[in-house]
C-alpha cells in the first residue's frame, strides 16, 4: 500500500477559511462523504468529535490530526488542509492556531497496512523542514508530491 | 559512548500520537547527545520493544501515554510518567530532566 492510496487531489484542500473547529469538522467530513470514503457522515463526525473530547488533536506547531477509527469509515482515507493564513482555532493544547490538517479516517477492524503509512506521516510532522515544505505547496499535485516523496523514504 | 534512556508512547487511538511522542523523543535525545530507544505502543501492536537489557543500560524512563503500559519492569529506575502530547510538546525538557537525574526512583504497585 502506498500513500496514494489514501488520500488523492480531491482529498487535499487548500487556504481554506475556517470559522472554527466545527467548521473544520463538518467541511472535512464532507469531503470524505463526496469521496464515498464514509458511509454516516453524522456517525462519523461523531467519532471524530468523541476523540477530540478525549484532548484536542490540536498539538501545537501549527498540527491538529483529527481522527476515527470507526464502522463509519468503508475504507482508510486521509485529508490533507491547509487552512488560510495563520490558521484556525482548533482548540489547540497550546492555544495556537492551526494550519495544517490531517484528518485520518480509520475502519474498525481489517487490516493495518495503512496504519503504517500514518506512522510515518505522524513521524515526519515532527520535522520542521517537512512541515514547511506542506505550508509551501501551492496547488494540490505539489503536496501529494511531498508525500509520495515522503513515503518512498525509508524509515530512520 | 552516549549516554542511553529508554521510553514508552503510547496513546488511545494508536494512530498518530504514539509515533509523533517517540520521534520527538528521539530527537531530543540525539540533539543532547544521547541515545533513546523508545516503544510505541500503538494500533499496530507493540514495536520497538524494550529488552531486560535495554532497561538495565538505561539511565532513565520515560513514559509517554495515554493508555496502560506494563510498568512492572521498570520497578527501582528513575522514572517520569507524562500525558503522551506533553511529550510531544516538552520532549527537549523532559530528556534534560532525565539526564540530569532529576526523576524519582519507581516502586512498581504489587
């Protein structure tokens, strides 16, 4: 499995205007509907809000990774937002603003190749180079080209 | 030879913020010069496992998570027990903490 095979150019949105944490949410959701990636867009935000009440995806650097592994998800996914300006209020643990967004959606059960590739995206966030080659990327072909790169790379 | 600290992360969900907590440890580590092994604890299952030995040569633990870790074996080490995204915030903090020997010995429960 490659990284392409979780997220494509309609999964990628760029300077966005979020009002709020919400609106990041259902705007995100969405895509994942018009993609046919979940299959109860309610039950799905859900999921994603249960975990967010847990402590804020939020966790500084500019990152907020909302996420769900849920029955809800027909198949693993992920969308990539960039959200304009400084960012959106994503109720970060640090109280800073955020303005790059993966949202993970994961199916219960099956199989775990794509936790994988999420491991090494989780790693590479923590890199400030690669954080701001995202924040760079001008159209949604240069970003899925950061993260192919990425994922040919082999683990440290 | 550096200087060696072992560490756990582990989160909820296991998706994410068990791997972000162990490369932000990890780099800390090597930037102060020291060496961490760290196990993820995440959806995949446990990887990156700490041996008897790696827990012996270590100065220090730390521990990164959200969800139950098996503690018993690290029962008389120097020991820190933070959330898994304080980890990932204050990783540089934590492994100065750590190799200034500031951590409490831990007695494991039972």
């Amino acid at each position: 499995m490659n990284i392409t095979d979780l997220i494509n150019e309609q999964l990628i949105i760029l300077n966005e205007d979020f009002d709020n944490k919400n609106d990041v949410i259902d705007k995100l959701a969405k895509r994942f509907e018009a993609s046919d990636i979940i299959n109860d867009i309610e039950g799905f935000k859900d999921a994603i809000k249960a975990r967010e009440k847990e402590g804020s995806t939020g966790i500084g650097m500019g990152i907020a990774i909302p996420h769900a592994k849920s029955e809800t998800v027909n198949k693993p996914a992920l969308i990539f937002a960039k959200a304009k300006g400084e960012g959106v209020d994503f109720e970060a643990l640090d109280d800073t603003l955020s303005d790059l967004i993966f949202m993970i959606a994961v199916p219960s059960g099956g199989e775990n190749l794509h936790l994988k590739i999420l491991q090494k995206l989780s790693r590479k966030l923590m890199h400030d180079e690669f954080r701001a080659a995202l924040r760079e990327a001008s159209d949604p072909s240069s970003v899925l080209k950061i993260l192919e790169e990425m994922d040919k790379e082999e683990q440290s | 030879m550096s200087r060696k600290l072992v560490g756990v992360t582990s989160c909820p969900t296991g998706i994410a913020h068990t791997y972000m907590a162990a490369e932000q440890l990890e780099k800390a580590a090597k930037k102060a010069g020291a060496k961490i092994k760290v196990e993820t604890a995440g959806s995949i299952g446990v990887e990156n496992g700490l041996s008897k030995k790696d827990i012996e040569e270590a100065e220090a633990v730390i521990i990164a998570a959200d969800a139950r870790v098996e503690m018993a074996r690290f029962d008389g080490k120097p020991l820190k027990e933070v959330s898994v995204s304080h980890a990932i915030k204050k990783s540089a903090e934590l492994i100065e903490e750590a190799l200034d020997g500031n951590f409490k010995i831990y007695k494991a429960k039972e």
